[in-house]
C-alpha cells in the first residue's frame, strides 16, 4: 500500500508540473511535449485507481490523436506569436465574457446535479463484480445509449467530411486519378485497329 501511494503521489506530482510548464512554457513545441507528459502521468492515475477504461482512452485519443495532432499543427504552421501577443488586449473583452458564461454554466451545473431528487448516491449502485469496467460500460453504451452512440458517429463524420470540403484546393498543372473514367473505360477507347500496308510504317502522330 506505500509503494502504491507513493508511486501515485509520483504521478500527481509530475501531473502538476507537466501543467504548469505548459502554460508557462515560452516554446510551443516544448509546451506540446509537456503536454503529451501530463496526458500520460493523467492515464497512469487512472488506471491507479481502477478506472482502466479512461486511462487508457486518455493515452489512445488524448495522446495517440490530439497531442500529435497539436504537434504537427505547431511544427508545420509558421505562427507570428509576436502579432498574437499584440492582439491580445483586444480579444480580452470578448474571452473574459466567454471565460464567465463558462463559470456560469458550470456552477449552474453543479447546483442541479447536487439537489437533484432522483439522484442515485454511489453508495446505492450495485456493482457485479464479475465485469470489468470496460464490460459494463460497454453494455451500458451499446444496448441503452446505442442510438446516441451512432448519431454521435454520424456527427463525427460529417464533420470530417465538413472539414475535407473546406481545406480542400483544386491545383492546376497536377496529373490526378479519374476513377469513373477508368472504370467506364471501354475497348474502343483504348484499341485502335490500322490497316498497314506492306513495307510501310504506322505513324502514331497522324
């Protein structure tokens, strides 16, 4: 039980410094890494106290998905922080309003959730002790949450589709692929039959 106790206060530990390196870093790049360092130390504390299912989807999407994606978006992207610096007590209005409606919405929030009447205390759920967490969540996601779960794919997917469309750029001069031409291709298009005559060559440019 020390050990473990030890090793878990090891892992807040580095949880609050990778934090607060990343907000305090002056390299994005760095702040990015110290990222990536607390998503981890973050799953390591979950599944620490038994909640192995979101330790280890914070390692695949968090880590896995949303950090590298930050990572290449930084390195490739050239950004003027400089212009982003100077701007900043314009946009502080605007993000000061958006930061309370967020507080609001929170507190808001918490209050229905505390005096909510049909609250189900913890203390009260039963637990079958033969599922692991991943299992029970899965049942819960997949036979009481099932339609939910595939509007939210759909939404997913339209939005990368969304997101395709948007980035998308016609280049001129580029040789592209043209698939229905391809397939619709017939014997006609690509055989042509020459009646040759004797001791004579086919020009291939007439």
């Amino acid at each position: 039980m020390l050990a473990h106790a030890l090793i878990f206060y090891l892992f807040s530990f580095v949880a609050i410094i990778s934090s607060l390196a990343v907000i305090s870093s002056k390299n994005t790049v760095h702040a990015v890494f110290f990222l990536i360092l607390d998503f981890v130390s973050i799953s390591c504390l979950f599944i620490m106290m038994g909640a192995e299912y979101l330790g280890m989807l914070t390692l695949i999407v968090y880590v896995g998905a949303v950090a590298v994606l930050f990572l290449f978006v930084v390195m490739m992207l050239n950004v003027n922080f400089k212009e982003l610096r100077a701007g900043f007590l314009n946009y502080l209005p605007f993000g000061s309003l958006i930061g309370l409606v967020l507080l609001i919405e929170i507190g808001m929030m918490i209050g229905t959730w505390k005096y909510r009447d049909s609250f189900i205390k913890t203390s009260e759920i039963q637990i079958n002790n033969n599922l692991t967490n991943t299992e029970s969540i899965g049942n819960v996601l997949y036979t009481d949450y099932i339609h939910y779960f595939q509007i939210s794919g759909l939404i997913l997917l339209v939005a990368m589709i969304g997101a395709i469309l948007l980035t998308f750029r016609q280049k001129e001069n580029l040789k592209r692929q043209n698939i229905t031409k391809q397939v619709s291709r017939e014997r006609d298009d690509g055989v042509s039959l020459e009646d040759v005559e004797s001791f004579k060559g086919v020009k291939l440019n007439d």
